[in-house]
C-alpha cells in the first residue's frame, strides 16, 4: 500500500484524453497531481459531446481554458484542492498546469508563495490574467471573473 501523502503524479503535455485518465486515476488513488494539458479536444462520448466547446465559443475563451476550468471544477467537486499555475509561453504555449492536492489540503509539494520568472516586464500571472480578462466582454465576464478571484486567492 502507499501513503498518498508521499505520492504525487506529474504529467507534461499530457493528451486531452490522457489528462482526463490520470486525473481519475489520481482522485482513485487520493494522490495529489500537477498535469499540463495539452491537445484540448471536446471528446464527451455522450450527450455532453460538444457542449465545452460550444460554451467556449460563446464565451468567447479558448477551448483549452474552458477545459481545464471543467477539470479543475471536476476535481474541486472531488474533494480536491486546486490552484492553476503556469510556465513561460516560450518554454510551451500549452502552458496552463492544474495542481491538486487529495482531501481538500494545501498541496504540501506545490505549496507555498508561486514564483514567476519575469518575461520583459511581464510575469506568467499577469499573462493569465490578461486572458481571464480578454472574456470581461463576453458573456462568459462573469465565469471569467470568478475564475480570476479564485486563482488569486
């Protein structure tokens, strides 16, 4: 047996399909995880099929971020702790990680105060903001909006 405290599965450019396994395997197991998704497809296979990206569109956000918001919502509903975080769009433009700690608690690996690498005057956090705040004037302003509180927070 292991002790989910002592396990943590990381995942870089993991497929669409493939993020969706691990993070099942993952909520299984009680384990905390760091994945980086890649490959954003809606592959619903059933009456869901389509419906994150139609809700995307009309949002007028990518379809990766509209993802990993259902992921991370996913995961929270689960009893998970999850905080986005990211890496510099020059090291891979899928950039976007999802860190989730088992049992509701701050991730004990992932923890702490998140550093950012300045990137001409710019940092990772200010990046994704600038994206959450591309959708103030969409109808999706207040998802966006949320999403922002709760990712600073």
């Amino acid at each position: 047996a292991h002790d989910p405290r002592k396990v943590a599965v990381v995942a870089c450019h993991a497929c669409s399909h493939l993020t969706d396994e691990i993070l099942a395997c993952c909520q299984h197991a009680q384990v905390d995880f760091a994945v980086m998704p890649c490959c954003h497809r809606d592959t619903a296979r059933d009456v869901d099929r389509g419906q994150i990206k139609h809700a995307a569109d009309s949002a007028q956000v990518s379809l990766g971020l509209a993802m990993d918001l259902v992921r991370m919502g996913r995961m929270q509903a689960m009893g998970y702790f999850v905080k986005f975080r990211t890496v510099d769009e020059k090291i891979s433009p899928h950039n976007r990680i999802l860190v989730g700690a088992a049992n509701g608690r701050e991730p004990g690996v992932f923890g702490g105060k998140a550093t950012h690498r300045k990137d001409s005057g710019t940092s990772n956090r200010d990046r994704r903001n600038k994206e959450l705040a591309a959708a103030s004037s969409s109808p999706g302003a207040q998802l966006a909006a949320a999403t922002k509180q709760k990712l600073t927070t």
